[in-house]
C-alpha cells in the first residue's frame, strides 16, 4: 500500500501518548481561556471586528491573488506603513502568515555559500526556513551568544544569526544585545522573530527589537504575526528598505502565495492603531503573566518566570500533561499542552497565555483549578 507506513508511525504515536486531535470550539465557549494568543484581548474587540467587517465589505472576502497581482490592496499598504512606524523600522511587507513570513526572510536571507546560525530553541518556522534555505545552517546552545560567536568565526563569507525574540516554549527572551554584539563582530546579520514580543515589550508594546535599541538598525530583521497581540491573522517582516526590496522579488512564499486576506488586514490595523491609543495593554499583560507565574510556584507547581505574556508548567509526562490539561478544561478552564516533538528538550508542559483582560478573580480562579487538577 503506497501510504501503509503510516498505520505503524499512527501505532507508535499511540503507544508515546503523543496523538494529536482537533478540538472545534463554539463561537461562545463558556470556558476561560489560558490556551490562544489572544494577549492583548483585541480577536474580539469592537473596533477589530468592525475593522474586518468593513475590510470585507469594501475589498471582498478574498484578496483575489498573490500579492505581485491582485492581491495587494490599499489597506495592505497602510498597514504596513503603520507597523514599520510603530515598531521602528524603515520598511515593512505583510505575508498570508507569521509562517510564511518567517521561511521568506530566513530563505531569502540565506543564499548558497552562507551560513545560518540558529537557537536550538527556535520556532519550527525558523527551522523549516532554515531547512529550506541554500544556506548551510548550524544549530547552537539555546541563548548563548558566546556559542554564535563561536559559529560565525568558522565561516568565512555571508551570515545571519536567527532567533526567536521571546520563546514559545517557555517564554524566555533571547539575549538580543549580546547576539547583536556577535553579528556586528562578523559582519553578520540579525533574523528575530518577535512572533511573542510585539505588543508586549518595549514602549507601548513595540516589540522586543525596539526595547533593545536594535529596531531600525540597517543589519537587524524582524518577523512579526498579526495573529498574536494583534487578535487577527497574517504575518510581516520589518527590516530596511533594500530588504524589503528583495523579498518582494526573491520570497516564494511572497511572490507566489495569496496576498492576506483584506478582512485579516482590516482587523490588524484596527488593534495597531488601539495599541497606539491604549499602550497600558502590554503592561497588563506582562502583569499577568507575572502574577500566574508567583501564585503558581506559590503553589508548589515548577513553572518558568516569563519574560512575556508565556507562562510554562512543568508536567510530569506527556500522558499526564494530556490528562491534566482535559481535567483543567472540564473545569472550565483551556490550558495549552506542549509535548514531544513540539518541545526541543523533551520536557511536557501545560503553556498558559497572559492576556491584559483577565481579571485578578479569573486568574485566582485558573490557578486553583490548575493546582485541584494537578497529576
């Protein structure tokens, strides 16, 4: 049979307690969520909804082709004239995902003869453009500049350093200075994915490359998902000009995807320009986050401190983080689940989400269940 191998890996996934299923959630779920990215609580604000549902009714419910043909509207360019302003950069270029923003910059980025040095920790984004890419990639310990140094000093000829800027796992932030001191060393150039720092670090939630001092620079990148802080979906990358230039022209994942959705770019310019008027939502969510995470181990439970809006616990095994995270949801309260393979040191975790709209009653109420559900 041509696809009979895959009833012995679906036995094995089986046998590891690593199956995978589909929950479909009703529009009015009454549970309380800890599990999306929803961070700054806008996916269903007013002005976001409304944002997409005029989107949708000037510009239709497709962007009819890729972004080189049809696909790229006027909204299109005002986004991305407003997140390059926000964040700091010079330039920006909006993709169909933060995914495909991420293989486009890491691809095109990375051409035959150079070398990528990427965290062991990054997103599996940042691992299929590195994958992908005609560069030569080599894998370094998890936030350490001191072995980027040492990468970037075997090679000889065009690098860039890739990184996650906040890391989905565990919520722990890059060393951004001390990687930007290695490239700027070599002469290399610096690939962030701040997927989890936009609209949560630097001023007003401008993203983590800002917060370092590092946004506008001419040898720094940044991917960025509209589907995140921003409540919506897409991605972009920010970065200077020339860059931006060229992925227009050298970017598969640009040239010959579907440009974004106009109702998606509707909804992300609407929550931009509310971060703009209401920049207390970052602090919250930082708040947030670092409330869970001091009532959690106030509890006994092993949880990692956050540098973002990402708290991570610490589960016993890949069955038990499955078994609790259900307990938790029959209690009313959506955990993540992280397990192997989707975690890069083997290690099973309940991925809790700060947003700027809970409340102090609801976080009170999710670390109880948490700790009554506890394997």
């Amino acid at each position: 049979m041509a696809f009979g191998w895959i009833d012995e890996q679906a036995r094995a996934r089986r046998r590891a307690g690593l199956v995978r299923t589909l929950r479909p959630r009703s529009a009015d779920a009454p549970l309380l969520d800890l599990a999306g990215n929803d961070y700054l609580g806008l996916s269903r604000h007013p002005e976001v909804t409304e944002g997409a549902a005029e989107a949708a009714r000037r510009w239709g419910g497709g962007s009819t082709g890729s972004r080189l043909v049809t696909g790229t509207t006027e909204l299109h360019g005002e986004l991305e004239c407003e997140l390059a302003d926000f964040c700091g950069f010079e330039a920006a270029l909006v993709f169909s995902s933060g995914y495909a923003a991420n293989l486009a910059a890491v691809t095109a980025l990375a051409p035959h003869g150079s070398l990528i040095v990427s965290d062991a920790g990054n997103h599996a984004s940042l691992i299929d453009g590195c994958r992908l890419a005609r560069g030569t990639t080599e894998v370094v310990a998890h936030a350490d500049p001191r072995a980027v140094r040492k990468a970037l000093g075997t090679h000889r000829g065009p690098a860039v350093v890739v990184s996650d800027t906040v890391f989905s796992v565990d919520g722990d932030a890059a060393p951004l200075a001390g990687l930007a001191e290695a490239v700027r060393e070599f002469d290399a150039g610096l690939i962030v994915d701040d997927a989890h720092g936009l609209g949560l670090l630097g001023a007003g939630g401008r993203g983590a490359a800002y917060a370092a001092g590092l946004a506008g620079a001419p040898d720094v990148v940044a991917t960025v998902t509209l589907s995140k802080s921003l409540g919506s979906q897409g991605g972009a990358v920010l970065g200077p000009a020339p860059v931006i230039d060229h992925l227009v022209n050298a970017a598969r994942t640009f040239i010959f995807d579907t440009g974004l959705a106009p109702a998606a770019v509707g909804a992300a310019l609407a929550a931009l320009r509310l971060l703009r008027r209401e920049p207390e939502r970052a602090e919250r969510a930082r708040t947030v986050a670092a409330t869970l995470h001091a009532r959690l181990t106030a509890e006994g439970h092993e949880a990692v401190r956050p540098d973002a809006a990402v708290v991570s616990v610490r589960a016993p095994s890949p069955e038990l983080a499955v078994r609790w995270a259900a307990d938790c949801r029959a209690a009313g309260v959506a955990v993540g689940c992280f397990r192997p393979p989707s975690v890069p040191d083997g290690i099973s975790r309940l991925r809790l989400t700060a947003r700027a709209d809970l409340t102090d009653g609801q976080i009170e109420h999710a670390v109880r269940v948490i700790g009554e559900t506890r394997p």
